[in-house]
C-alpha cells in the first residue's frame, strides 16, 4: 500500500483547533499498530505535532524520537514529515534555532523527490523562524513552487502564503504592501479554502485597513464578521477586539466597552496569547472594566 493512497484518510481527520481531539482520533488508528511502516512513522509524526499545538513538547518529541525509529533510507517521504514536524515543535517551544536545520532539511529533501507539498510546508516555516530580511526570500520560493503546481492540495498553500507576507509588511509598517499581500490571501482562500479561513483572510484584510487609519471600512468588515458569526451561533474574540479597537479610534468608546470585555474573556482562554501577549490582554482587561 503506497502513502498516497492511504495518507489522505488521516491527513483529512485533522482539526487544528482541536489538536486535543485530533490526537485522540489518531491514536484509535494506532490502537492496532499498522504493518505499513512509512504510514505507521507518518501517522506519528502527526501525533508529534498534535502534542506540539498543545504545548505538550516532551510528549511531542518522544513521539517523533519513536517516529525517528521506524525510519529507513527508503521512507523519504516519511523523514520528510519526521523532519517537518520535529523543526514545529522546536520552533514553537521558542527555540528556533534548533528547528533551522530541521527545516533546511525538509526543504532539500522535498525539492529532491519533487514532493511539492512538503517542499512549500518547508519553504514556509523557515519564512516564519527567519530574520525578517530573509522571510519575504522563503516566502517566495514557497510560492513559486505551489504557484507552478496545478494540483489544488499545493496551490492552497497560497493563501497562507499570501497571509505571512502580509503579517511581515505589516510587522514592518509597510501597510500597503501588507493590505495587497492579504487581498491575494483572500483570493487563493475563496477559491480553495474553507469557510472558516475565508473569513480569517477578510478580518485580516480589515486590520490592515485599521492600520492604514481606514477605520469606518475597517469596522464595517468586523461587523458583517460578527453578523455571520452570530448566524452561525459562534464567538469570535478576534472580532470582539477590533470591533472595539475601531470604535475607540472613532470616539465611541461607550459602546466599545462590551466588546473590550467580550474580547478579554474569549482570548484569555488562548494559552497562546497568555503566554506571549499579556499586555494585550491586561488592556482588553482594563478597556472592558473587568475587575
């Protein structure tokens, strides 16, 4: 049984938002172990990453240290998912510069056995640990791969792509050049993504326009953004907080206030945000006079 044919049945089971079920859905895969050694060392490569996301980093590196064990110079595919996966889990313990090589692997080990996808997975993450003089390069190479592709599982790396070159201009003040990045973003999610990232890309375009002091439009986004998420019976502290940041810049902070409060009570829930933006969230505290 070759990995193509059997790699989608648990790449599809993944949910990002839940790396907590995701890891659960994959461990019954495991509760027989598979005789087929390079999915049996994929799958836990998986399990690696699920433990990684939840900040599990002990975990996450005995699976992929068991992982490692399975691997043999045919499985290329395999360590290139091994390598993948063990570079996230350094890069987010916060310690990039032992996922580089990990990375800089993958990257040469795709690229060799035109493994595409795996390729631009490579060529992004070392657009995110980079300086950022040489993320916008990586970036680059990431999209000149996918956009050469014509097989849609590559070509949606697009719209992530898109959107890490505009959080870099957009780090770096150049909000124009951000705003541009994030309009293509959402083209590439519109045609192949999920409605849940579609909506992502538009919040972000709204942001940019926030930073570009094109308030009034930037609030009009976040607000159709809270109409569709009440719709459909969801909370989204992401848009709780630029509804309120915006209606402060116009001088409406009366009515910003539930928002600020609405805001600080779902993102202080992210242990993301609580580990590395606690200034943030001490504001989104205090604007919405939660005591």
């Amino acid at each position: 049984m070759s990995d193509k044919e059997i790699l989608p049945d648990f790449d599809q089971l993944w949910d990002y938002s839940h790396p907590d079920e995701t890891e659960s859905r994959f461990r019954q895969l495991l509760s027989n172990p598979p005789q087929d050694v390079s999915y049996h060392a994929q799958l836990l490569t998986q399990i690696g990453r699920a433990q990684g996301l939840q900040r599990k980093f002990a975990e996450a590196h005995a699976t992929l240290d068991e992982a490692q064990s399975l691997l043999t110079a045919d499985l290329r595919q395999a360590r290139i998912r091994y390598l993948l996966e063990r570079g996230r889990v350094f890069n987010s313990s916060k310690q990039p510069d032992k996922a580089r090589p990990f990375f800089l692997e993958a990257w040469e080990m795709a690229k060799a056995a035109q493994e595409d996808f795996y390729a631009v997975d490579a060529a992004h993450m070392m657009g995110i640990i980079e300086p950022a003089e040489e993320q916008f390069a990586w970036n680059l190479r990431a999209v000149a791969v996918a956009e050469k592709s014509s097989e849609p599982r590559e070509r949606r790396w697009l719209g992530s792509l898109f959107n890490n070159m505009g959080w870099a201009y957009h780090g770096q003040g150049q909000f124009e050049k951000a705003l541009a990045c994030f309009q293509k973003a959402l083209q590439y999610r519109e045609e192949y993504g999920p409605p849940t990232e579609i909506r992502v890309a538009r919040w972000c375009i709204a942001r940019a326009l926030r930073s570009l002091e094109r308030t009034e439009e930037a609030l009009a986004m976040q607000q159709a953004l809270l109409d569709e998420a009440e719709r459909l019976g969801e909370y989204d502290g992401y848009v709780y907080e630029e509804l309120a940041e915006c209606l402060t810049i116009l001088g409406r902070s009366t009515e910003a206030r539930p928002y600020f409060e609405l805001a600080y009570r779902q993102l202080s829930q992210d242990p993301w945000l609580v580990e590395n933006e606690p200034a943030r969230l001490e504001r989104l505290r205090a604007l919405g006079e939660i005591h």
